[in-house]
C-alpha cells in the first residue's frame, strides 16, 4: 500500500483500570519523614537529606540480586517470561509456576517476612533514586520490573483468573508506578507557590503605596491650584490699610492774619509820620534856621533815624519717631478675610502654619507656585511619558514612528508605570525550578494508505454507430517546421585628436635663488579613487597631516612668462562587421488512419466507450503514540517586536509629535515649559507675574518758614496691570508742631500730621495710569516715597496664552510637516524594494520564539542563569568550564526530549494582550501574512508532542524539576500522566510498526481512459447487500 497523507489525531490518554497501577505509598520511616518536610521552609532540602540518610541504611537496594529472595525471585521471572509467549493460560499453569519457584503457594508466600520486606524496600529505593539525581545511574529498570512481579502475587491472591493469555500477563508486568501523595509532594519540591505569593504581596504592597503617593501629590497639587486661584478671585478691599483720621487743622490767630497785620502796619506808618512832625517842631523851637528850610522846595525836616535791630534766626525740628509694626505694612489681606475660603484651603494653610494674613499676598502665592513647582517634578519622577509606538516596513526599512501620549497635565503623565520587582536569584548554574504545565493528552500519528483493487467502468463516454454497408475513414496529418534566422553586425568609430605647443621666455636680470624645502607625513587610511576620463585614474590612500613649509629669497627681480598652448589630434577609426546567418528548418509529419468498415456486415453495428476510473481500498494506520503539552503564550511576537525596535540594522526611528488639541486657556503657566520642549517652539515669553511695583520719589528742602512745597504728577500703569494698594512713606523737617503734608492719589486722600509716618490704601484697580499729588504747610524739608501694588488683570494672562497657544501651534505644525516629509523621504529611497523578509527565515524565527517560550513555561525561569561564556584576564571570551558541565546536559535534554520540528501553533486576535500595545499591534505591517498574524497575536496556543522514548524522563522533570541523568526510565509517575504511560506501554508491546486504526473503505478515482464494451448494451448498476451500487 502507498501512503496518501499523514495527520496527528489529539486527543485524551484512554483512563486505565485501577489494578493495572502499582502505588509506591506506604507506611515506612522513610515515607513518614518525607511527609514531615511538607510545611517546611525549605523542603526541597529536607526532602533530599532524607533520601540521603535512606540511601545510606541497609534497607536501600543498589541492586535486585540484594533482595532476600532474589534467586527465588529469578526463577519466578523466568517462568513468566514462558507463559507471556503462550496464547493461552491456565490458573492451573500460574499456580504450578509460583510453587515451582518460591515453593508454596501464593497465600504463604504474600506473609512471608522476606517478601515483604523485598517489596517495601523496593518501593522506597525507586523512591529515593527518582528523588536523588547522584543516584539516578541505579538500576532503577531492574528494581521496578522486580516490584512488578512482586507484585503479581498479590494480584493471584485475590484473582486467580485474571491472566487468560500471555498478552494479558504481560501488560500486568508492565504496570505504571505511581508516586506518593503527588499533591503533598508538589509542595515539597518546590517553593514557587509561596515564594511568587509572597513577591506579589510585596509587589502588591509597593505599587498600592506608589499609586497612593501619586494620588496624594496629585490632590494636593489640585490643592494648591484652586487655593491660588481663590486669593486671586478675594476682593481686595479687604486689603490691609492705614485707617483715615480726621483732623481739624488750624488757622492763625486773629492778630497775625494778612488784613489785621496790614491794617496794623498802615496804623504804625501813620503814628510814625506824627511823631516826625513833632519832632520838626521841636527843633525849630529850639532855634533851627528856618530860612534855609524855607529856600528848598520840599521842606527839610532833620530827624533821627530809628534803627531796627537785625532779624533773628530760626531752627526747623522732627517728629517724635514711633516705630511701625512690620505686619501692619505687608502687602496682605485684613484679618478675617480667610474666612472667604474654603475649608480645603483653609486646611492648606493651617498645614502649612501661616495664612494670608500672615505674610504680603504675592509672598503667599509665590510659595504656593513654588510648591506646585516641586510637586510637578516628582510627579514626573514617579510616572513615565507613555509613547505609542507604530511599525511597518518602507521597503526594506523598518520604520518606527514613536508619538508621545498626551496628559491631562499638559506634561504630566497619567499612566502609571511601574517597576518589576527585585526577585531573589538562587546562585545555582541551572535553574531548579519548574512550571506547571502538565501533558494535554496524546496523539496518535495517522497515516492513510491506499491499495489499488481494480478498474471499473463508469458512464458512457462515447458510442460509435455504423451502418450495414458503411465504411467510415479518417487520417490524421500533423506537421511542424520551425526556421530560425540570425544576423549580428557591430561597428566602432573613435577619433581623437591631440596638439602640443609650448613658448618659455626667461629674463634673469641680476640674481635669484630659490629654496624649498617640503616635510610631509602621510598614513594610511582614508581610499579615494576616481576616473577622469580614458587616460587618467587615481587611488590614494591618505590620513593624517600633510606640513609644507616652503622658503623662497629673492635677491634680484625676475621676470617669468610662460605660454602653453595643447592641442592633439588623434584619430582612430575601427569597424567591426560579425554577420551570422543561422536557418534551423524542423519539419515533422504524423499521419493516423482509423477505418470502420462494415461493408461486408450482416446488420448495424453499435461501439459503446465507458469512462474507465481507478478502484482503491483505503485504510488508516496508526503509527506510535506521542505525549503532548498544550500551551497557552501571551503575545509571542512581544521579545521580536521589542528587538526589532532596538537592534534592526536598518530601522529607521521616526518621531511623530504628539498631537497639539489644547485650546488657548488650556495654556498654563505650569505647562508651557513642556509644549516648548515638545516641539522646540521659539520665541515665547514667561506668563505676565502676578504683581508688580510701581514707585515715585519727590525730596525738596532749604526754604524758610514761609515756603511750601508742592508737586502733582502721573504714575504710570504697565499695560495688563491693575492698581490694587499703594503706601506712600513721608519723612521732613518742620518749623512747628502744626505742619502738614496732605497728599491725594487717584479718588483716595490722605493728610499726614505730625507724628504720622506712612499710608496705606487700598485703591480702586486704575490701569494705564493714575494721577497723584501732595503739599506741605510748616516744613522745610521733604522726602516722599511712594508705592503702587499692581495685580496682572485676566486680559493680560489671556493675552499671554493667545499668543503663546499660536507660536507653539506653529511650532506644532513646523514638527508634524518635518515628520511627513521624512516619511514620505522613506517612502521615496524605498522605490519598488521587496518588502520584508524570507516567509521561510521567518518561520524558522517564530518557531525559535514559540521554543524559548515553552521551555520557559516549562522550566518556570527565563534564562537568567545560563552564562556558560566569561571573558578571561585579557578580556576575551572563553567558556565557563563549571557552568558548561551543568548547562550542557540542561539544554541536550530540553532540545531532544521533544520533537519541536513538529510544533503546531494556533494565534488569537490582538485583544488578548496588554491593551497598552493594542495600537501599536494593529498599526504593525509585515508582507509575511503569517509573520504579521505572529506579531500581533496577543495570545498563542502551541502543541509540542515528546520525542517517543523520552515520556518518562519529561515526567521526571515535571515532577521533581531536574532532568533524569541515569538510564532507561519505567513508567514511575503521578496521577495525571498514569493514563498516558500506560496506553503508551501498551502501544510499545504490540507487534509491527502500525495498527490498523478503523475499518477500510473505498475510493474511486475517475480517469481519462475510455473502454468499448463487449457488446453494444448499455450499462446497469444495482445495489449489492453492503448498499454500494456494482455494475450488473
């Protein structure tokens, strides 16, 4: 029969019968302390001292000719062996060969001490190998199939038919073992359970105390943000300010008032003009000449002239200085203005041990910014940027486009990445751990066979009529001719033409000498060559430094003229004529005559064809068994996508900018910073400050006490600021208690008296300007401060994030058009590349990623322990010698024991991953349709059956997590792989490479053959007993 295909039909292990499974459990001291160790904290090593200590008492068997009844035991195996080759057999012939062998009959025997003692010691011995790898080169084959026998004769003692043929007694003698408490045991092996519990508590524990300090900040920068915002918002006529106090003034007293002094300066001038008189008559009583008064035109009146004395000089004093309190001249808010807001920010400043009323308003929020500052950053520290990543092939390019995430913070992340936990790594050369994966069942290796039956005729193809006297002709004539004609010509003409011509004139007229001196150094390395034209070509191979230095003296003058003119002619002319004439004529003529005659017929003639089709019996065969494991690997293309990021040799990393949709007010002080980073915008000014000052100063002194000073004037108001306070300070000189300085700025007014210093008001949010003047009554000297708080008005801050909000749009789009234009740069070099790589290398790569997956799932590790290669004391790589001992037989036995040419696999959709890649899955783009369904595949099942022969070595490693190093393995397992070794057994004793699996059927393969029947009927079928239709 040949073969037509071959399928692997997977499917459960068929469940065996109880009687067909030896249990190694038992009530020894030896079992008894491997059960203490279950609850240990660390029971592998516990495990494995007990073992040892066992191996080391008398009750271990290194070998089955120790036991007690070993000769007995032989004779009886010898016996077996004859009856396993009969067909059939007796309870008569089991009988004779147990007395014949251990001399009395099974029931004695069963009692005895000795083979009791030969069984228990056996199944702790098998125990003790499969638990010590030192002792793994034991016997073990010879100690089971020893306990199997054994073990018959408890079977004959409670049924004494059960053997009926030598193939029932012999699947008897190849009984599974099964080990002890394989649950208890599991525990006992392995610490991964409680160790991987205990990591995730702790890594549980740290990223709930992260995630709590990453919503903490973020209230509290909330916090912040909405206290700042509700000072702004307080109305600031609850400002501190100097209180106003009312002052009466003064007025001079009545006899020193500009009219009564001027009434009583005319009264005083009268009273001296009548005393002059008088005196003038006095004098001419006294004998004056008179006459010469007389001969004058105005009357001359002696007098005596009344000296005033000189004016007296006065002295300017000061105030008493009384000292102001620092607190009542701060930039803050009157107390009991807190209780404006709200408990939140209430709270926050009583954190923080102070309120608004405890320090100037701009000082407050400048903390609280600041505040706010310092929590942005360790926020930032805490989280990482997410970025979506995008990949897809340009040619043979491997193009990346990498785009940052946006934040609700404008530049603070809100995806919490986290770090893996530090796990503790045991110093061991190979992994002694294990995974959970258990075999999935068994598959059965099909091959359908066909052998060919027969012919049988099917519909009618074609018939063929002729008449009585009919004679029926035809030829056939083929014919073929093929010429074939050739001519090849080629002519060359070259012509080159070259003239040389040269005129030197030198006239020396005195002296002249010349030197040069060159010094060049030269090394290799840099190549260039290149090609000018057919005659000229040059490699040089040059780096380094080239130092000239050239000397040249000239004593006398000289004169050089130099002509060269060069022309050549060359002329070359060569024509080349190849004429070849080739005539192929192939002439090919078929004839075929087909003649009916029926010339000399009695009657009609009929020709009936029939279609003619094969007749196959097919048939399945069942060649071997094979242990499979069904995984289940999320994202297997995870490792290749992260490595073709970072080590593709051509990839090309392309940034796209994340995409700018915040609207101007969404433009903040906090994040502009990070847009200008993004996106390298220029140009931008820092926000308006909250506050600003705007002063004045006026000093004037020096005049006396009838001087006033006086000045008005405006102080001007940055655009985008609002007047909110002002203080003006006064310090002067004063001629007496009474002088005043009153001073107005915009609708507020303010009188200082003496002993009144400095003025605080709150004013009335003046822009652009605001006037301002003052005047002094009693002073001398004066110096005038003055100070004008202004707050930035919400137009100047939406101005600023308007104008912001545009150049880093700009710059936005500057970024996105230099992105595009790389792309489509890309797309350009690519041309009509072939994308992508080999479907056969990437196959070869999916299979290496499924392998190394597996076995990881397998072995629970991944590979952090192999490192078999170290770099000597010249640094150079050598092997690591200990480590190689270790890993070589380690990786030898994953590479064999199962048949990974023969690995099937099976990928669901992207949605099964990490949701974090689900963009980046889907924006993947690879020619290969498979490799690309790999890459994207957020989950893959994969099925890997065992290399026949390696079952029970693969079973060793997952129930103790180390590879078997001694000989042939029995079928010594747990509970979930008995139904699997036992039908594999099985299979193994039955004769010949295959079995038959199910019954035969037909198959019928129609053919381009024809027939002629017999005779000239038509053909008939009728249903035979077995319902198929057979031609009658």
């Amino acid at each position: 029969m040949e073969s037509i295909f071959k399928f692997v039909l997977h499917r459960p292990a068929v469940q065996q019968k109880p009687d067909l499974i030896i249990n190694l459990s038992q009530d020894s001291d030896y079992q008894i302390e491997l059960a203490k160790s279950i609850n240990q904290n660390n029971p592998r090593e516990i495990l494995k001292k007990a073992s040892g200590d066992f191996v080391k008492t008398k009750n271990f068997i290194k070998s089955s000719s120790e036991l007690k009844i070993y000769d007995k035991l032989i004779i009886f195996q010898t016996k077996l062996d004859e009856l396993s080759k009969k067909t059939n057999i007796t309870s008569e012939e089991i009988k004779n060969s147990v007395k014949d062998s251990f001399g009395s009959t099974v029931v004695t025997i069963i009692k005895d001490k000795d083979y009791l003692s030969s069984v228990k010691n056996l199944k702790d011995t098998i125990i003790a190998i499969k638990y010590l790898p030192e002792q793994h080169e034991k016997p073990i084959e010879e100690l089971t199939n020893a306990l199997r026998d054994l073990e018959i004769l408890q079977l004959l003692n409670t049924k004494t038919n059960l053997f009926k043929s030598g193939t029932e007694l012999k699947k008897y003698r190849k009984r599974t073992l099964q080990l002890p408490a394989q649950a208890d045991l599991k525990s006992v092996l392995t610490q991964r359970e409680n160790e991987k519990k205990r990591q995730e508590e702790i890594e549980q524990k740290r990223l709930e105390e992260k995630r709590k300090n990453i919503q903490n900040k973020a209230a509290l920068y909330d916090r912040l943000k909405n206290a700042i915002k509700e000072i702004m918002n307080l109305d600031y006529a609850n400002l501190e300010s100097t209180p106003q106090k009312a002052h009466e003034g003064f007025i001079p007293p009545k006899e020193v008032r500009p009219l009564n002094v001027f009434m009583e300066n005319i009264q005083k001038m009268n009273t001296l003009g009548q005393l002059e008189i008088l005196n003038a008559k006095t004098q001419i009583e006294k004998g004056i000449n008179v006459k010469s008064i007389a001969s004058t035109q105005t009357p001359v009146i002696e007098s005596k002239v009344i000296e005033i004395p000189p004016k007296r000089e006065f002295f300017t004093g000061v105030d008493d200085f009384k000292p102001i309190s620092e607190l009542s001249t701060l930039f803050r808010f009157k107390v009991g203005t807190e209780r404006n807001l709200s408990e939140s920010t209430l709270a926050l400043f009583k954190e923080r041990k102070f309120s608004i009323t405890d320090m100037g308003i701009d000082k407050v929020v400048a903390r609280l910014k600041f505040e706010m500052e310092e929590l942005a950053n360790e926020l930032e520290l805490l989280t990482q940027t997410q970025k979506t990543n995008s990949i897809n092939r340009i040619g043979t390019t491997l193009v990346v486009t990498t785009s940052p995430m946006m934040s609700m913070w404008g530049h603070l992340p809100t995806y919490d990445v986290f770090l893996s936990p530090d796990f503790h790594i045991l110093d061991n050369r190979i992994p002694l751990t294990k995974g959970k994966a258990v075999p999935s069942g068994i598959a059965d290796l099909i091959i359908v066979k066909q052998q060919l039956k027969g012919y049988a005729g099917r519909d009618v193809a074609h018939i063929e009529n002729i008449l009585k006297g009919e004679l029926k002709s035809r030829e056939h004539r083929r014919f073929n001719q093929t010429i074939s004609d050739s001519l090849i010509e080629t002519e060359t003409i070259k012509t080159e033409e070259k003239e040389l011509e040269t005129t030197d004139r030198f006239e020396l007229s005195r002296e002249a000498s010349k030197t040069i001196k060159e010094e060049a150094s030269l090394k290799a390395g840099l190549s260039i060559s290149g090609s000018y034209g057919p005659t000229v070509s040059f490699s040089v191979s040059a780096e380094g430094s080239l130092n000239t230095s050239k000397e040249e003296a000239t004593k006398t003058a000289s004169t050089f003229s130099k002509s060269v003119t060069q022309k050549s002619v060359e002329k070359l002319t060569e024509r080349i004529l190849e004429s070849n004439r080739i005539i192929i004529t192939t002439e090919v003529e078929e004839k075929n005559i087909h003649k009916l005659d029926n010339t000399g017929g009695s009657g009609h003639i009929s020709g009936v064809y029939q279609w003619v089709e094969k007749v196959y019996e097919a048939q399945m065969f069942n060649y071997g068994l094979r242990m499979m494991f069904d995984f289940m690997i999320p994202e297997p293309g995870a490792y290749l996508v992260s490595a073709m990021e970072k080590a593709h040799a051509s990839k090309l990393v392309i940034q796209k900018p994340v995409t700018f949709t915040l609207l101007p007010n969404q433009i903040t002080e906090v994040n502009y910073n990070y847009w200008i980073h993004e996106y390298g915008a220029a140009g931008i000014t820092p926000p308006p400050e909250e506050y600003i000052t705007k002063s004045f100063n006026y000093n004037a002194g020096n005049g006396d006490d009838k001087t006033d000073y006086h000045h008005s004037g405006i102080i001007q108001i940055d655009e985008g600021y609002q007047a909110i306070q002002a203080s003006v300070g006064v310090v002067c000189n004063q001629w007496s208690s009474n002088r005043v300085v009153d001073m107005v700025l915009g609708r507020q007014t303010h009188r200082f008296p003496e002993g009144d210093w400095l003025w605080i008001t709150n004013l009335n949010n003046e822009t652009e300007s605001i006037p301002m003047g003052f005047k002094t009554n009693d002073v001398s000297d004066i110096a005038l401060a003055l100070e004008v708080k202004c707050q930035r008005t919400s137009r100047a801050y939406k101005k600023w994030q308007l104008e912001t909000h545009s150049k880093i749009m700009d710059a936005y789009k500057t970024k996105l058009a230099d992105y595009e234009e790389k792309v489509a740069a890309a797309e350009l070099r690519a041309g009509v590349e072939i994308e992508g790589k080999n479907p056969v290398l990437n196959l070869e790569i999916m299979k290496d990623e499924l392998k190394k997956n597996c076995i990881s799932i397998l072995t629970d590790q991944h590979y952090s322990l192999f490192n078999a290669i170290e770099n000597n004391s010249y640094g150079l790589p050598q092997i690591n010698l200990s480590e190689n001992e270790a890993e070589g037989p380690y990786v030898r036995f994953f590479e064999q024991a199962f048949e990974w040419e023969h690995i099937t696999w099976l990928t669901y959709p992207y949605f099964w991953g990490r949701k974090s890649k689900w963009e980046e899955k889907i924006a993947y783009d690879d020619p290969d349709p498979l490799f690309n369904q790999f890459i994207k595949a957020g989950y893959c099942r994969a099925v890997i059956p065992v290399r026949p022969g390696f079952e029970g070595a693969v079973d060793h490693f997952m129930t103790f997590g180390e590879i078997w190093n001694g000989g042939p393995l029995p079928a010594i397992s747990n509970d979930l792989y008995l139904p699997i070794a036992e039908e594999i057994a099985e299979r193994m004793d039955m004769p010949g490479d295959e079995i038959i699996q199910g019954d035969p059927w037909e198959v019928r393969i129609p053919t381009n053959l024809v027939k002629l029947r017999n005779d000239d009927s038509l053909p008939k079928w009728q249903k035979d007993a077995n319902n198929n239709w057979i031609e009658q």
